[in-house]
C-alpha cells in the first residue's frame, strides 16, 4: 500500500477544506444555505483551524512508515476522523435527500478513506511503497 500517495492525497484536500472555512467562511455559509451569525463564521473557523491542523500532520507524516506498529497513533487518527466524518455525512445525506451534492461526494470519499486507514492499520507496512 502506497502510504506516501494516500497521506499526501488526504493532506492536500483536508488543507484544501481547512483553508477554505478559515479564510471564506461567508462564501461556505451561503454555499450551503445557512444562517449567517457570527457564531456559525466561528465555529466554522473553529474548524478550518482543525482540518488545516490534521493537513499539516498528514504532510509531515507522509515520508514515514505507517501500518501496522508504525505511526499507530496518525493512522488511528485519521480512521476515526474518516469513520466518524463518513458515518455522520452518510446519515445527513440518508436523512435529507435535499442536501447538497458536496455531502454525498464527501460520504463517499469518507468512507473509502476509513476503509483505507482501516487496512493501514491491520496490516504490516510495505517499506518500498513508504
């Protein structure tokens, strides 16, 4: 498994959503059709500092070894966040067939990417492909 290809992959996207709902949080709430409060721009801050934050891990974490006993604590990271994020976007979409086409998408990259780091995590690394 080509662990540098998969964690560069998640970094530039998380970054991507990260930098996204820090920096245009207006542009993100009006995307998505919600009420506009200084509240909902800071928890949307909030988390663009979180998603950048889990970017700038997977980047330096990249060029290492990761499955198996290697780098457990960054792989578990990421299966929970990918897990949680893909069950939690799944049940949006499953509930409210009027949600926008992003949350399918996203549901669908989520899971696939738990799926991934699921495997990471149970199986012993491939040095060559690190």
């Amino acid at each position: 498994m080509n662990t540098k290809l998969i964690m560069t992959s998640t970094a530039i996207l998380l970054a991507a959503i990260g930098i996204s709902l820090t920096f245009a949080p207006d542009n993100i709430i009006v995307l998505l059709g919600i009420s506009n409060s200084i509240v909902i721009r800071l928890i949307l801050q909030l988390l663009g500092a979180t998603y950048f934050a889990f970017a700038m891990l997977n980047w330096t974490a990249k060029g290492a070894i990761i499955g198996g006993i290697y780098n457990r604590p960054i792989a578990f990271a990421n299966l929970i966040h990918f897990l949680i994020g893909g069950i939690t976007l799944t049940k949006a979409v499953l509930s409210n067939h009027q949600s926008p086409l992003i949350f399918s998408i996203m549901a669908v990259f989520y899971i696939i990417t738990a799926c991934i780091f699921g495997l990471m995590i149970s199986r012993h690394p491939d040095t060559k492909a690190a």
